[in-house]
C-alpha cells in the first residue's frame, strides 16, 4: 500500500481513498499531499503553496488538509475527481486573536 511511503495518512472506511504526506527537504521540510484513489488507480500530487499541509483527513470521497504559511492557514479540500484543491477558509495571526471559541459539531 503506497501510504507506507507518507510521513502521515488517512483513508476511507473501506480503503478505497487515501490521503499521506509526502516529504522533501527543499533547505526545509516540506510536506506535500498525495491523495490515491484506488477504484480509479488515481494518484494525485498536490504540492503545498506554503510550508506544507497538515496530516489529511478522509471523509467520504473527500480529503481536508490545512496548507500551512509563516503567518496563516488556509483550510481546504480536495473534491473526488478535482485536480486542485479548493479553499475554504483562510486563519490569519490576526484573526486569531480577535475571535471567540466556537465549538464545532459534526453530524453524520
């Protein structure tokens, strides 16, 4: 299974998606996201526009990863059948600071 080769993964119940990091020392660590989709024999490399991404998480045919900068995040996802990924939202420094805890639930 290829996510052997990842620093961290993540995949579907039944295994058919899986998401891991890939790592490359470019004078920094920097992790891209590789998302294999094993009905369709997919592979798909998302090299991250910052530092790098966060350890994925799998939901459905979905994948959600945060692409970590110096001073920000952006949360996203990558879509089945997408190349890119698709932003949901940006947290800055800033925002941080001005915002109150919000508890986040999931319902399946």
């Amino acid at each position: 299974m290829a996510c052997s080769h990842g620093y961290s993964n993540a995949s579907r119940e039944d295994g058919f998606l899986i998401a891991f990091l890939r790592t490359a020392n470019l004078g920094n660590y920097r992790y891209d996201l590789v998302i294999e989709d094993q009905e369709s024999r997919e592979t798909r490399l998302i090299s991250a526009a910052g530092l790098g991404f966060s350890h994925p998480v799998v939901v459905g045919k979905s994948v959600y990863a945060n692409v970590i900068n110096d001073d920000r995040l952006w949360i996203q996802v990558a879509e089945s059948g997408q190349r890119t990924m698709k932003r949901l939202a940006e947290v800055t420094d800033a925002s941080v600071n001005s915002v109150e805890t919000t508890e986040i639930k999931f319902e399946q």
